[in-house]
C-alpha cells in the first residue's frame, strides 16, 4: 500500500519528534516521513506529521499559526531556559503583581526580535547551538524577528504562570520565558509547554503517538490537501490535469481560499490593479485530491506547476 497525506499527532513528554516519525516510519516503509515543526522532548502536544508525496509540502504546513499553552516559574533561570537545564535562582519576584505583567505582556506581542535558547537546534558556522553549548562553548546567537499574535494570562499563582499564546513558525517559548523573567528583574525558565495547534490540526482531534497503529493509521491519515487550506485553490479539468502532469501551464481560471475573496473569475484582476500577495496555487485534481502546487502569474493570467504528485 502506498501512504501519502498527513497525520495529526500528539507527541508524549519524553520523547524527541524524531523518535515519533522514527514510530511512523516503521509503520509505513518505504514512504518518506518528516514532521513539520520540532517540539523539545519536554512539550507535549501537537505534531504534524507528513508522509509519502505530502512531504513535500513539509515548509507550507510549518507557515500555520501554532498555539501554545505554557507555564514559566519566576525567580528561576537555567542555561536552556527551561527546566532541564542546570537551574539557578534568579532575583525576588514577590513583589511581581498580575498588573505588573498585564502591563508587560503587550511588548511581546507583534513582530519581535528574539534571539534563540542557547541550547536550540539553530546552526552556527555548520554546527548545531546545542551541540556547541554541551561542549561548554559560549555562542552568540544573533537576533531573529518572530511573530507573536496574542499571549493570554491563564493563571498567576506566583511563582507560577500559565500563558496561551499564539505564534509564528520560529518563535521559542522558552525564550519568551528568560526574556519576561529578564525585563521583571527575578528571572524566569519554563517549566511545562503544550502545543494545542498548528493551522488546522488541533489537539484536542490528535491521535496519541502510540497508540498509531497500522491497523489505525488509515483512518487517521488525512489527505495532503488539509495542509494548504490556508492558501487560494484551483480546481482542474480532466485535461487541465494531463497538462499539469505534463509541466504544462493552465490558465488561471477560477481560484476559492481563504485568502482570496469569494471565488473569483478569471480575468479577475483590472489592469490597473496590484496582484495578489499570495502567488502559491493548490492544484486540485477532479476528485477533489490535491494534484500539486502552483505558481500564479497574474499578469498573463496564467499557473505555472510547480509541484506536481505522481499519479
């Protein structure tokens, strides 16, 4: 049997997300199997686990917006900004008041600059951060702009807080906590992290890694098209899809997405107008299946393929 789509799973604390795809492998062999999205063996939560053709679009799934739910501890740091690593006490945070950080939270929220754990999979001049630093070898990681979208205050019981936040691909929770604890003068590490989403695929329809089975795995395998809902799609004719499979351009017809408003005819887009940001095209065949990707020119109105599945 051939596997090709995208599974939803719930990563176990403990495990790395190459032991988890390590797991699928061995379930579906020969197909290739990636994950979009590393979570540390101390998260939980959603994975997003590709397989067969679907990995190919491993970079698209990886644009959705994660969700996380995580708790830090203040008046505590460590060198991995979180609670593996060797643990020092920070400054007092008695008198750190849920006002204190409803004030403060805000400046974290937008596109920031965040510069990454010291003990993170970032490459520095060939090598891994963390492969450097387990050496005892200090690194100076350069800032990078992440997104963050919103951060919920669950619960404060000082020490203790428990956020929701939503990001972009990116951005390290754990540097959120030594940067928040950084700017309250007391420290902060985390200790707890969750991932409840990214894009589509939530936790609470996630199947819990070990209990995938290949008994199970069919019914749990969606289809690749489930990777790309957040881009415009174009739905082919039998013969627009003989040429797409031949490298041949279609014209751009009809597109529906949620990025596009409404469905929109071709010839769309007036003279004078600016096309479109968004140039990437979900291909899909007369099944409903997604048949590749696309890459829209709005000028001469045509979908140049740019991905294309076997047949």
């Amino acid at each position: 049997m051939k596997f090709c789509g995208v599974l939803n799973l719930d990563k176990p604390i403990g495990l790395t997300s190459r032991d988890v795809v390590n797991r699928v492998v061995r379930l579906v062999r020969p197909a290739k199997v990636g994950h979009a999205g590393t979570l540390d063996p101390l998260a939980t939560g959603v994975l997003v686990v590709c397989v067969g053709n679907a990995t190919r679009l491993i970079s698209l799934a990886q644009e959705g917006r994660k969700r996380y739910l995580a708790r830090f501890v203040l008046g505590q740091s460590s060198d991995t900004d979180d609670i593996t690593g060797q643990v020092t006490q920070g400054g007092d945070w008695t008198g750190v008041k849920l006002g204190d950080l409803e004030g403060l939270l805000p400046q974290f929220v937008g596109r920031i600059q965040q510069v990454p754990p010291q003990f993170s999979a970032i490459h520095v001049q060939g090598e891994r951060a963390y492969d450097l630093a387990r050496r005892g070898e200090v690194v100076e990681l350069q800032a990078r702009p992440v997104d963050v979208f919103a951060i919920r205050i669950v619960n404060f019981e000082a020490p203790a807080l428990e956020l929701d936040i939503e990001c972009g691909s990116g951005t390290y929770i754990r540097s959120l906590a030594r940067d928040l604890g950084a700017r309250l003068g007391c420290g902060a590490l985390m200790t707890d992290l969750r991932r409840l989403g990214v894009g589509p695929f939530l936790s609470s329809a996630a199947i819990a890694a070990d209990q995938l089975t290949l008994d199970n795995l069919a019914a749990n395998l969606q289809p690749a098209i489930n990777l790309v809902q957040h881009l415009p799609q174009r739905f082919l004719s039998p013969d627009e899809v003989l040429a797409v499979r031949r490298g041949q351009g279609i014209s751009l017809g009809r597109l529906r997405g949620e990025s596009l408003p409404g469905e929109l005819p071709a010839g769309f887009l007036p003279a004078t107008a600016s096309p479109p940001a968004e140039t990437r095209i979900a291909l899909v065949g007369v099944d409903g299946q997604l048949l590749g990707m696309g890459e829209a020119d709005f000028q001469e109105q045509r979908i140049r393929p740019r991905i294309v599945f076997p047949d």
